[in-house]
C-alpha cells in the first residue's frame, strides 16, 4: 500500500491561519488585488498608479481603502533611483556636470547602441537622489578604450554636508565591468551625490572610456541592473524587482475597517524596507481614537511611545522597556521582516525571524479606540505619516503560535524575496 | 505603462484650505477629494499650511486650465531649476496663494519653503 501525504501550499495555510484569528493579509505584488479607486471599479494594471483598494486576501473583509486621491499610496517596483534616460551623461537625476560625452554612441553589455563616450575629461557627478535611507548603493557598468586601462575614483557623497559615505578606486580595463559602490549613511536626511574622478589617486575619466547601466539605490543590496527609462517607464521583471506600496510620508495612508487590535492581543507580521525611524514603524499600522488626541495603540511595534500608552502599563520591570527597545526597522534599508506578538501580557519582536526583544508587562486601563490605519496615525487635529515601501502586511487579532508565526514569515519571505 | 506620469506637491495657506479643497475636488478623481486639505500641520515659524503629495495624470494641466477663473486666480505654479553647479533656484513662489508644484521632490520644496512638520507622538 502506498499512502502518499500531499502538503498544503504555504499559501493555502497561511490564509487559514489568518482567517482563523480574524485577521487580513495583504500581498502587494498580487495585482488582482489592487484598485485605483476606494470603489474597486478600475484596476491597477502597471507600477505607478494609485491605490485606492487593497482587498484583504483572508477573506475576513478587512480591505484597506482610501477615498481621498491624494492620499493613496503608489503601487511601484522601481530601484534604480537615477533617472538616465539614455544610460549615462544626460537626465534629470543623471549625470548632471562634468565631464562631456556623446550618448549611445558604443555597444553595451545588453548588446544595445546605448553606451556613453566620453569625449571631454573631467570628472563626472550627479546628486539628487534619496537619503535618509541609512544605506545607499551606486553602480555603473565601464570600458577603456581599446588596448588601455586606468584607474578613476567612485565616491558617494552627502551631498548636504560633502562628506563622503564611501570611496572606491576601480581599475577600468577595455573590457565591460560592473563597478559597484555601497555605503552607510551616519547623517540621513541628506541626498546624495556620487561621483567619478580622480580623487584618491585616480585620474578623470579619459577621452573614448565608455560608461552605461547607471544605478543608484538605497541599502546595500543592488541586484541586477535597473533601466529607468522615465518616471513610469522603467524595467519590472519580477524575478527581480519586486513590487511594493510607496507611501510619501506627506499624506498617503489606507483606511481599515476598525479591528480593535488591542482587546484580546494581536500579531503583526511586515516585510517592507526603507522605513528607517521608530516613527514610522509605529505607523505601518495603528490604532487610536478620532475623537481624542490619546490614547492610541500601535500593534507595529514595540507597544508604548512615551506619553500614549504608559498610562495603560501597570508594571513593566523586566529588563527590556517596552518603548525603548529600538526601531524595529531601524537602518533597514533592504527588504526586511519584522513580527510583533503580543499577548496582552506578553511582548515580542521578531527580526527576520529571529527573537530580537522579549518582554513581560502588565495592562491597566480600557483603550476606547475607533479608527485603523495603515500609514499612518491619523489624529482629530493632525497626522503623522509613514515613509516606507510595504511589501505584504499580516495581522491577526489575537497572539500568533511560534508555528503559525513562523509559517507566515515564510509566507512574506518567498512572496517578496526575503531569504529566511 | 501608467499615465500617471505627474507628481503634484501642493502647499496651502491655512486661510485658504476651502478654496483648495474645491480645487482639489475640480480636479481630482473622487467625491472625498473636498477632504484633500483637512489641517495646517505644516509651518515655516510664522504661517501654518497644509500640504499634499500625490501622484497625477499626464492631463493634469489640461485640468487645471478648465477650473473656474475664481479658484484659478489663487493657484500658482512655482518651478525649481537646478545648474550645472548644484545652485537650486525657486521660480514664482507665492505663499498668499495655493502654491502647486509639478514634478518636484516633496520634501525638497519643504525644504526650499522652509517648511517643518508639527509632529504629534
């Protein structure tokens, strides 16, 4: 006799944990799932366009809408932070000064006539693009002319201060090389600047070197080349650019129906990166009243934030502080995974799988609570908003197993390439 | 390919959150956008504005030269340049009035206008 155990696909008994402890899930790069209206009449079918629906995958009905236009976030998959509509050289957020070239003038690595030649040596830069990420990546794709080599400088800048984040000689040969450059911000509100020049020993880039496949992005992981063509027309191979939720941490945020997340302990589950401040971890989901300024809960997080929720922790003596264990997404300028369990008594965070804080407290008071949000924590008087890229968001209403905990991290990990 | 190839940075003096929401609700897509500009949380230390940051239609002026002569006297268009240098210039800036900005980086007009966030916890 042969009996033959089929396992249910992680998809299958992710949902039916979520459902069972009536919760949502959210997975950003299902595009079924997204519309541009909070009516859910016209779909979203391309990376930049609006959100304005987001059905909730567990079938428990907790879709996410934003009726103002202004307001929804932006569906993306873009990386490459430069704008190089013709590679190198030219564009806004392109080369921007220095050294003259004649664009589309060589072959390319892709076997395209898209390659830059250099025509003027001088030292090429361009600024413009993104801080307060924590970490930023710079890559380019260079050849010496025929039968010669040098040397040239790569450099990231702040570009606020002129101080350098990170410096590189490479040695350019008359073959095609991806040079690629990776460095930690200490100041990060900054945009950047990079550049190529002889600093350091090296010398500008000569006459006839050839340059292509400008790439710049926050954190330290580049992956594959990323062509930015415009704004809205750039590379999105899903194998490697996955896609995510943007919002601008100016008025973007999704509505939910109220879940009352703080009664019987809830589990967060988020991969999302680029969310860099305590702030913004507290906002990738919250709850508070929209007729009080307090109290309000922030199941994304570690639970207090000085002021809100210590009026409702009768005792918390152990050795971790609940409000004070750190951004849980701090410097997580890559995709990252990060779950919140708490059991009403009971605080844990997890990071990318692993136990990171582990705390005993006690609750006092009742939290009379109205409103849900993703993105933000929206007040009777004014809001505060999250800067992020959100890749897929499990929550349940009540503490999550260690099983079912890990089997929805899983989850997130294979759906937005997060190794776990 | 989307065809929302625009981005809008909109800065709202306090006194004139009405009439940008009307703006809004000429030009925009839904019902709820007469919400667009609900608080001034935003301030330079001497007026407070609200603000919004969305992503736009590549018709969007064409919107915005239908609006009606009343709500369009009060809207202008500021621009930002930036040389070969680094030098950033800012064009047009008129804070009596809805101050719209096209293609621009949010938090580089914040910057250039002088404009902090009142954060609440």
């Amino acid at each position: 006799m042969t009996i033959a155990l089929r396992q249910r696909p992680l998809a299958c008994v992710v949902a039916g944990i979520v459902r069972a402890n009536n919760g949502l899930l959210f997975d950003i790069g299902d595009m079924s799932t997204l519309y541009q209206d909070a009516a859910g009449t016209t779909p979203v079918t391309a990376v930049e366009q609006p959100v304005g629906k987001m059905l909730d995958k567990s079938g428990n009905g907790y879709h996410a809408t934003q009726p103002i236009t202004a307001s929804r976030p932006t569906l993306s998959a873009r990386y490459n932070l430069g704008l190089n509509t013709s590679q190198v050289m030219t564009g806004y957020n392109g080369w921007s000064g220095g050294a003259a070239g004649t664009i589309n003038s060589a072959l390319a690595p892709d076997g395209t006539m898209t390659a830059s030649t250099v025509t003027t040596q001088e030292w090429m830069w361009c600024e413009g693009f993104g801080g307060a990420y924590g970490s930023c990546s710079f890559a380019i794709y260079a050849r010496a002319p025929s039968g010669t080599s040098f040397q040239t400088s790569i450099t990231i800048w702040n570009a606020g201060t002129s101080t350098r984040i990170a410096s590189e000689i490479i040695t350019v040969t008359d073959v095609w090389k991806r040079f690629i450059v990776s460095g930690i911000t200490t100041s990060g509100t900054s945009l950047c600047r990079v550049s190529i020049s002889n600093a350091a020993g090296g010398i500008n880039p000569p006459v006839g070197s050839m340059w292509w496949g400008f790439d710049v992005r926050s954190g330290l992981d580049m992956g594959p080349y990323q062509r930015v063509n415009t704004a809205t027309d750039y590379d999105t191979d899903e194998r490697y650019f996955k896609k995510y939720l943007r919002f601008d941490a100016v008025d973007d945020f999704l509505n939910l129906p109220f879940m009352n997340l703080y009664g019987d302990g809830v589990a967060s589950i988020i991969c999302a990166r680029d969310a860099v401040s305590q702030a913004t971890d507290t906002y990738i989901i919250s709850e508070r009243s929209t007729t009080d300024a307090d109290p309000k809960y922030f199941p994304s997080r570690q639970l207090a934030s000085a002021g809100n929720m210590d009026t409702y922790i009768a005792d918390d003596a152990s050795a971790v502080v609940l409000d004070t264990v750190g951004s849980a997404f701090g410097g997580a300028a890559d995709k990252v995974i990060r779950s919140v369990v708490d059991t009403g008594s009971n605080l844990k965070l997890y990071k990318n799988g692993a136990l990171a804080a582990d705390d005993n407290y006690t609750r006092s008071g009742t939290l009379t609570l109205n409103n849900t949000t993703i993105g933000a924590s929206v007040s009777t008087t004014t809001s505060n908003y999250a800067s992020m890229k959100l890749y897929g968001l499990i929550v349940t209403k009540s503490a999550l197993t260690d099983a079912q905990r890990v089997a929805c991290e899983r989850y997130l990990g294979r759906k937005s390439g997060v190794p776990l | 390919m989307s065809n929302w190839t625009h981005t809008l940075t909109v800065i709202v003096p306090e006194s004139l959150i009405t009439q940008a929401n009307q703006l809004a609700l000429a030009v925009g897509t839904s019902e709820d956008d007469i919400n667009t500009f609900r608080s001034a949380d935003w301030t330079d230390g001497t007026s407070n504005y609200a603000v919004a940051h969305t992503q736009a239609v590549e018709q969007i002026m064409d919107y915005f030269a239908q609006v009606p002569v009343e709500l369009a006297s009060g809207v202008a268009f500021p621009t930002i340049s930036i040389s070969t240098d680094g030098v950033t210039t800012l064009t047009g800036s008129d804070i009596t009035k809805v101050q719209v900005f096209v293609d621009a980086e949010p938090f580089a007009v914040f910057g250039l206008l002088n404009l902090t966030r009142k954060e609440i916890a």
